[in-house]
C-alpha cells in the first residue's frame, strides 16, 4: 500500500482548532456542558454486586468488567461474550439503552467530521489522486452504523452513489475494525446489501494471505482486531473514530496509543461514549432507567446479563474530565468535549499534531 504522500493540515477541517480547555454542548433534547458486596454469579462467571454501588479502582492487574473487578488477562474474553450474545440484535440493544437516540446522536457525530469541507479540499488540490486521499479508520464499529454513515456523507460530497463501481483508487476510504468476529459478520452482511461487493472489502476475501495490507482497491473493508494493538502500519489514517466502545477495552488508554500510532500528523481523534450526568437529579432518573434496562434486555432479547454489564460499565467509566486527561496523556492535542443530553452521552474530539 502506498503511503499518503501528504499530511492534511488541520485548516482543512471545518471545525477550528480550539483550546485545550474548551468545550461545548449540544442536545437534541436537552444538553450540559461538559463497595460492592458478592452474593450470586452472573452467566459469564463473574461475582455479581450491587448495580448501584460504583466499584473502587482495581488494583493493576485487574480491571473493570462492569461493576466487578477482574484479571485484566480475563476481560476481553468476557466482553467478547457479552457482544456475540448480542450481536444479532445489536440495534435493539441500543434503542433499548437510549430509547432510540443513538441514531441521532451518531448522525450528529457524522456531521461533526466535517467530511465534505475536507474531501473537497482534498480534491482541489489533488485532483488526479494515485491513492486515497482520505482514510478513516472506524474501531469498534462491527456493525458498521458510523461506518456507513461517513461512507455515504462521502458520497455525497463527491456527488457519486454508495452503489456505483468504485473509482481506481477510492478517493476516500472506511475500515471497519473491531476484536468480534460476530459484529464484524452483521456489519458485512449489512454492507453487501447496502453497497454491493464491488465496493465492500469482507474478512475472508483476506484469507490465505500471509502479510494482509488495506486495500486501495475498494471504499468500504472490514478487519478483526484489537483496540490495543490495531493490525495496521503507523501513520496510516487520517480520521480514527471510536462509538461507545473505548470502555469495554481492556485498558483504554493502551488504545488511546495505539490510535495515536495509527494516525498521520495533522489527523482526528473522536471518541463518542456513555457517562454519568454531572447533575444528581437528572442522575437519579438515570439510574432508575438504568435499572430497568436488564429486565428490558430479557424481554427484547431474552439476555438479561449482557445488559446489565453494559448498564454497569458506564457507571465504571471515566468522567468526561479524566477521559480527556487520558486523551492528552498520549499525545493527542485540542481535546474538546461536548456533552450530550444533560451528559448521558460525549463526545471527545483531539489531533495529532
């Protein structure tokens, strides 16, 4: 594959540069600015607390899974089991956790990337292009709902169909990448319905290749692998998103390094998660919903554990201000953080430099 011969600046990007310390709120409803006790077993063998009680920091070699502290070497594996339970009916999950609004917010996070000011500076300036001008690397993205939304805001500022043969090379590419093979599987399934196999790039057409590269050849490509240790080489891609996955990895800021490591100069972090909202009314509310969304799991989708783990593991999570912190602890620069529906929900923005 060749590298990108030229570092996009960050005056390519709609969205100015802003200050470390900045921030902003935006809501479609309403927006803010930026000891457990052992008693039973849940289904993925793990001691099951309180769900109210906010766990204590585990010590090094262990870490969070839900409200349960275990091996950090186990927590992958239990994540994994968490998310091919879920996996057919993941749309469900979130319309179930959110009440539906994970689509707006992600369409809201989509509009944010500023894709149609970049691709169209892009080609003005590279107009015959001898490789994609614009990669954007999209982790924990199985299922494809952000993937496929940058891939047909692409199209859009290009003016071209989500369904025509691919141009030779693409001007701008997505990679999907996520460690579960079984989300990875029903965002492919989703993708040749959507866009045909001229231009989606499926894990097993890599098969028997000793040394598998991304492909200049096709828009749309999807990759198993680890948040901790993308199987990409360094400076590879201009845009790195990640959706309500950086808390179930294993160590979060491992991730953040190796996002880092992965983007060009001149490249954008956005990390989009759950948090617990700063107000202790709105706060209660939440936790009452959150209370419920366990038994709604077991109806919807006969799968009450692997909801309550994901109730648990906002509650375990980082406050936007530490994420932040973590966020320019690896290198990444500008950090802004808007916060969503009174702070159920943010959105951490960062370059590298």
């Amino acid at each position: 594959m060749r590298a990108i011969s030229r570092p996009i600046a960050r005056s390519q990007w709609r969205t100015p540069f802003r200050s470390i310390s900045s921030s902003r709120t935006f809501s479609f409803y309403a927006s803010s600015s930026s000891s457990s006790s052992s008693s039973s077993s849940t289904p993925f063998g793990v001691p099951e607390s309180s769900p109210l009680s906010p766990p204590s920091s585990p010590p090094s070699s262990h870490t969070h899974f839900g409200s349960q502290t275990v091996l950090s070497s186990e927590k992958a594996g239990l994540v994994g089991e968490v998310f091919s339970s879920v996996a057919p009916s993941y749309d469900v999950m979130n319309d179930v956790m959110s009440l539906g609004l994970h689509r707006l917010w992600k369409d809201h996070l989509v509009s944010q990337l500023s894709l149609p000011s970049t691709l169209s500076s892009l080609m003005s300036s590279n107009p015959s292009p001898t490789a994609p001008l614009f990669r954007h690397l999209d982790v924990a993205g199985g299922t494809g709902d952000v993937s496929f939304r940058s891939l047909n805001a692409m199209h859009a500022a290009l003016g071209t169909s989500p369904r025509s043969p691919p141009l030779d090379p693409p001007t701008s590419t997505v990679t999907v990448c996520d460690i579960n093979p079984d989300m990875l599987r029903v965002g492919e399934e989703r993708a040749m319905e959507l866009y045909g196999p001229a231009n989606v790039e499926r894990m097993s057409d890599r098969e028997g290749l000793s040394s598998p590269r991304l492909s200049s050849s096709k828009p749309l490509s999807f990759w198993e692998g680890d948040a901790e240790c993308l199987p990409f080489d360094s400076c590879t891609f201009d845009l790195y998103t990640i959706t309500f996955g950086l808390r179930n990895v294993t160590d979060p800021f491992r991730a953040l390094e190796s996002a880092y490591d992965k983007l060009r100069p001149g490249s954008r972090i956005v990390v989009m998660e759950f948090s617990m909202p700063p107000n202790p009314i709105v706060r209660a509310g939440y936790d009452l919903y959150s209370e419920a969304i366990p038994p709604l799991g077991k109806a919807v989708a006969d799968d009450e554990a692997s909801y309550r783990y994901l109730v648990e593991s906002i509650r375990a999570w980082y406050s936007p201000e530490e994420l932040k912190g973590k966020m320019e602890e690896a290198g990444f620069v500008g950090v802004t953080v808007e916060s969503l529906n009174m702070g159920v929900v943010c959105i951490h923005s960062g370059w590298k430099l």
